[in-house]
C-alpha cells in the first residue's frame, strides 16, 4: 500500500494510491485507514512530503562498497547523526544551491518511516513500529562534510537538503531492494539494501536505545558508492524498487 500526503485547492489530505487516484483518508495515516469516499486525481494535486518528522536520523558509511569508496573500514556500530527537520522538502521541490556551498552532492537512500513511539526496541520486535519506506536524497555540502566529521551534520542541514517522497510504501522487505540514483538521466548509483553493514531491525534496535523515535520520524539507511556533485539546472531522481522515483531539480539560491 502506498500512502501519499498532497496538496488540492489550497487543502492537505492525506491517503491511499490506487492507479492514478488518491483516495482520501479521515486523519493522518494509522492502523485502521478509513476512506472518506473522496478520491483526488494524482494529475491535479501537489504531492508533499508524506510525513513532516521531528527528525531525521541518518546513517552513515554502510554499504560495502561505498565504504570502500571512502577508503575507511568498515564501522563496527552504525555511525549516526541527526538532520534538521527545516531541511525537508517533498518531490519536484527545487534543492536550492547555497551562496556559500562549494560543492553539492545528491546521496540516494532508502528511508525507514516510524509509525509507533519506540524507544529501547529489540531487533527482534523493531519491525512492528514501522509505519513504511520513502525514497530520500541526503543532499551534502561535500566541502564542509570532508574537512572535519564534526562537519557532517552541519555539511547536510541547508535549507532543502532533505528530499522524501514521493510517498510512503507500507509492503516492502527493506533488506532486499535495488536503489538508483540518476542524475541528468545518467546511471550514478546502483546497488542493493542487501549490501548493507546493518540492516534494518539493528539500526533502529541501536537508535532507540539512543533516542526516543516518534510517530513520522524517518531513518535514513546510507548511500551506495557513486556520490558526484549537482549543479544549478541539474536534475535528480532516487528510484527505489517497489517504492516508486523521487525526483527534485537544483536551482541557486537567490
């Protein structure tokens, strides 16, 4: 199941995708999803992030290949870091270039969306408190993100540089899903969850014993090797299998 917020006339609704129409839904997203009966042509709405978190907790430096990339070793417990949630923006929303980026990277990624408050969660019971998965780009100042680690947070929390969407897929295996990034329509990244250091029940087994997780709170699982630079007038499409495409363009700030 799909389930989309968006934007008609003026309104925001929430609910299920079916074929080209979103059929709306009493509230927000829970358990029980009751349908209003009111169903929105996809062609005449703006889709908007799906979920407005309190935060993003991002994971970084886990797939194999992209690590080998990097050129470190492998981590021995997930590497972490939190990312604003004034950097989000939702599909066809514009990253914007700052005036004082040097250079700027798309990081395609695959994104867990939590649907129950968790907090000191075994693995073993960490998949009941996910509401479902995104497409995410975390969108990376490269300059600041290279000269110091205490850098990384601050190299990733511009204004736009957290892109999710186009909306949440609720039947998904996380651990065995094929991630590709496109840039310009160009091939940049193409890899499988499955190349992951850790997979989904730990990190979020690691991050609750940290951090209490809320309702909308998204966890994002890393980037595969192939980070490259984005330009102003540069297009960017995450494409996660099962899931659907996120795409965004690039413009300079003004």
């Amino acid at each position: 199941m799909k389930l989309a917020r968006c934007e008609y006339k003026g309104n925001i609704y929430h609910g299920v995708v079916r074929g080209t129409a979103i059929c709306v839904i009493d509230g927000l997203y829970h358990q029980d999803l009751q349908e209003t009966g009111m169903r929105l042509d996809s062609a005449n709405v703006r889709l908007l992030p799906p979920v407005i978190p309190s935060k993003f907790v991002c994971i970084g430096q886990n797939y194999i290949e992209h690590i080998r990339e990097l050129g470190v070793p492998p981590p021995e417990k997930p590497l972490w870091f939190l990312k604003p949630a004034s950097s989000l923006i939702g599909p066809g929303d514009p990253i914007i270039f700052p005036r004082i980026a040097d250079r700027v990277d798309y990081e395609g990624e695959l994104a867990i969306v939590i649907k129950t408050t968790m907090k000191n969660v075994n693995r073993s019971d960490a998949m009941k408190y996910v509401l479902g998965y995104c497409c995410f780009n975390d969108v990376t100042e490269r300059k600041l993100a290279a000269a110091s680690p205490f850098n990384l947070a601050m190299s990733k929390s511009f204004d736009t540089f957290g892109a999710l969407g186009p909306w949440i897929e609720t039947e998904l295996d996380p651990d065995h899903v094929q991630l590709k990034t496109y840039l310009n329509g160009k091939l940049v990244q193409d890899d499988n969850t499955s190349s992951c250091v850790f997979k989904t029940a730990c990190l979020l087994e690691y991050i609750s014993s940290f951090l209490t997780l809320f309702p909308g709170d998204v966890i994002t699982t890393g980037t595969p090797k192939g980070i490259g630079p984005m330009n102003p007038g540069d297009a960017v499409e995450v494409e996660i299998e099962k899931i659907g495409k996120l795409s965004n363009t690039v413009e300079s700030e003004k």
